[in-house]
C-alpha cells in the first residue's frame, strides 16, 4: 500500500491539476506532488505551483488504498498515494507541462479546462 499524504490545514487548499492530488499551496511548495513530482516539478517553486495546481475543484474523495478502490479506478488513480482527491479541477497546465505529459502518455485525469 502507498503511504499517505493528507492537507494539514483547511486554508488554501488547492489541487493538483494532474492527479487531482489536495493539499495546501505550502506542502506543494515543500514537497512537491508525491504522485507527479517527476512531470510538474513543484518542489520548492512557488510560482509553479500556482502554475500547476488550482484553488478550484469539486468533489472530494479521501482515497485509502488506491489499487482496491473502485473509485480509484475510475478515477484512474490506481498506484496513487493515499490521500484527498478532487473528482474534477478547473485550470489550464503550462503548454510545456502538457506537451511533456502528452509525450509520456500521462492524461490529467481530472481536468476540466472550462
Ligand atoms: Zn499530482
């Protein structure tokens, strides 16, 4: 099982706009994105986490174990980290982020560029 990350506060929570993954704007800038710290690169980049997350998501699951969850599946986060996840995050990825996904066959799954 993965471990888990969870928002350590209620206060500017925001998503990330690949995986959906919830967590405040300082663990992003601290710790990046557990699941797509290797196509975003958050860690320590203020202003690509704002880049590269959003304040605006409905839905939230708290998903436990990612590989036996059916929301998990459906929402393609099998082999996720434990933790919240928005079900839909509104914003627009920098082009480079979503050529670069693009390239690696990685589709946000939670986005919705309206
Ligand atoms: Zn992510």
């Amino acid at each position: 099982m993965q471990p888990g990350v969870c928002p350590n506060s209620f206060k500017q929570l925001r998503a990330c706009l690949v995986c959906g993954l919830i967590k405040t704007t300082q663990q992003f800038v601290e710790n990046g994105c557990e699941n797509c710290e290797k196509y975003v690169h958050l860690s320590g980049d203020r202003e690509r986490v704002l880049d590269c997350t959003t304040p605006r998501y409905q839905g939230v699951i708290l998903l436990n174990d990612s590989n036996h969850s059916w929301v998990g599946k459906y929402l393609f986060l099998e082999g996720k980290y434990r933790g919240v996840y928005a079900i839909k995050a509104s914003g627009i990825l920098p082009p480079e982020v979503l050529g670069d996904l693009e390239a690696r066959g990685v589709t946000p799954h939670c986005l919705n560029a309206s």
